[in-house]
C-alpha cells in the first residue's frame, strides 16, 4: 500500500497577511476491501504557526463539472444504523464519532472532523447547511449528514463544537506540527479527477481573532499524480 502527498492547487487566500494556514493538502493512497479497489484520500489543513487552531471549514464545494457526479459516489463503512459496518456508496454517515473499528471500519470510510480522533469523544459537528438547498438528488434534509452523499449547495460546512478542547489546534494528538485533518474520502479506484473548494476560520488557539483562509484542493483521479510530477519537473527546467 503506497500513500502520495498530493500538492494543493493554487490557492486564494482571504485571510489578512499574517495568515498562518498555508493550503489544503491531500494524501492518497490506494486500498481494497470487500472486493472493491479504492482511494483513500486524507485532506489536511496546513499550518506554519506553532499554536494555530482550526475552528470550522464551510462553502464546501465543486469546482467546475465531469462526466460523474462530484457529489457522490463516496464510500462508507461505518457503524451508524444507516450502514452497520457494511462498504456501501448507498448508505453511511460523515460523522466522525460513528467511525467503528480503527483496522476494520475506518481505513475504508469517508468522515469528516476538525482534527482529533475519528472517534466517540471527538467534538465536530455538521452545521445547518446539511439541511436545506442542493440541487437534483443532493438536496438537504433532517438527517443533516448521515448521508452517503454531499449536499450540492456550496454551502457545506462543519465545527469543532467544543474549541477550549483544542481539537484542532496542531501539535495536539493525534495532529501533527503543522497539520490538522479535515476529512477523508474513499472513491472507487478509476474515478476522475475531483477539485472542491473550501473556507476555513482558525485563530491563534489563545482566544486571538478568527482568520479566514478559502482555498482548492483535488482528488486527482488514479494515474494523474504521475502527471502532475512531470509537470512538476517540466517546470522546474524551465526556471
């Protein structure tokens, strides 16, 4: 099993010039359970202060269109009552706390979080932007986001509901120095190239002022980090 850091695409700062979330990062890597091939793709908010902390991310959603819909298409296997532990594109939750298993359930599930553990204890939450709006079948209701899809109305966000808990500050357990996890996403090995769009507020984890950053990240489809490395390289003769 290979994981790829996957650079961000250029990004669109909102934030003043002391913004310290630097982009929307992604690592991929390619798994299978229950017959079905898949990528998982862990998106990650990136930080170059030592006490930034990331408080909710919102206007979730698709840059641009393909021949598939970006709204679904997602995988599940979660322990929530509208899967019970089984891979499913149908059925599922993106509530962290339903999670299950740490080696059964949660390599194989789309969730998402404002850092922390994919677990019981972790304070994220969807906010009402679950509820209403959307377009064709993706339109919101009651179940806020115990769904298998996403909500097209690109207003899509979710909070750390607890923030003195600083679940989403880095260097708190289990995020890094630098980074803080927003989510995970499974998609079926042979899917194309996905670019959604997302605005994040964070402060300084001591009570500052909330900074905004908005920027775009990619879930590129299987074969096309190799063309992005050669681009890369391309680039990199030129200068």
């Amino acid at each position: 099993m290979k994981s790829v850091m996957i650079a961000a695409a250029t990004l669109a700062a909102t934030s003043a010039a002391s913004a310290t979330l630097t982009q929307w990062s992604v690592v991929q890597t390619a798994v299978s359970n229950s017959g079905q091939n898949m990528i998982r793709y862990e998106v990650f908010a990136t930080f170059n202060g030592a006490t930034d902390t990331l408080l909710n991310v919102f206007n979730f959603g698709a840059v641009g269109s393909g021949a598939e819909d970006w709204y679904g298409g997602f995988w599940h296997k979660d322990n929530s009552d509208y899967n019970g532990g089984v891979l499913s594109q149908q059925y599922g939750t993106w509530a962290p706390q339903l999670t299950g298993s740490a080696t059964l359930n949660r390599p194989f599930d789309s969730f998402l979080l404002i850092g922390g553990n994919p677990a019981g204890t972790n304070s994220s939450n969807a906010d009402p932007s679950w509820n209403s709006g959307g377009t064709g079948a993706h339109v919101g209701n009651s179940n806020g986001w115990s769904r298998a899809d996403l909500v097209n109305n690109g207003q899509l966000g979710w909070f750390n509901s607890s923030p003195p808990n600083l679940q989403g500050r880095v260097g708190t357990a289990p995020n890094t120095a630098t980074q803080v996890k927003i989510g995970q996403f499974m998609l079926s090995a042979g899917h194309e190239t996905r670019t959604y769009t997302l605005t994040a507020g964070y402060n300084n984890g001591a009570g500052g002022s909330v900074q905004f950053f908005t920027g775009n990240f990619v879930l590129p489809a299987p074969g096309a980090i190799a063309l992005l490395g050669l681009a890369g390289l391309a680039g990199r003769r030129r200068r």
